[in-house]
C-alpha cells in the first residue's frame, strides 16, 4: 500500500505533463496550420491538466478564432484515433 502511494505521487505528476504535452501540445501545433492561421487553441492554466471535452470557439478583436483548450484536446484525440487507425490499416495489409 505504501508503495503504491509513493509510485502515484511520484508517477502521476510526470505521466500527467506527458500526456498534457501530448493532448494541448498536438492541437496547439496542429490546429493553426489545418486552418492556415484563422484558428489558435487558447492558452491552458499553468499546472493544470486538460480534459478533452466540448468546448466553445470564439472570435478575437484580431480577426482570428480562438478555441478552448479543452475542444483542442478533444480534436487532439479524433487526431490521433485517426491516425492509428490509418496505421493499423497501413500495417495489417496483406
């Protein structure tokens, strides 16, 4: 039990920036390029996690729309499902 204990404090905070990297980093790359610069994912709170879900897309007094972080991770997610998908179809060919 209190190995367990140590191992969640020690592991989650890095499993978390992880996959924090991975989740916000991925649509934060991505979304302005597929949109050619019309679209920006809203910074996130510094040492917190984001969780995929809906969230809102509004327009700036610049023009440009900027989306929820949460609606990144959640395009993040369709991304990469797409992505795996391809590639398991790409490597299971016969």
């Amino acid at each position: 039990m209190p190995l367990s204990a140590i191992a969640e404090a020690i592991l989650q905070p890095i499993i978390e920036a992880v996959l924090q990297l991975f989740c916000y980093g991925t649509a934060w790359l991505l979304v302005p390029i597929f949109t050619c610069g019309k679209v920006f994912v809203e910074p996130t709170p510094i040492r917190e996690f984001v969780k995929p879900g809906f969230g809102r897309l509004q327009r700036s007094a610049k023009g440009h729309y900027v989306m929820d972080a949460e609606l990144g991770s959640l395009i993040r997610m369709v991304f990469w499902f797409a992505v795996g998908i391809g590639a398991c179809a790409y490597f299971t060919r016969t």
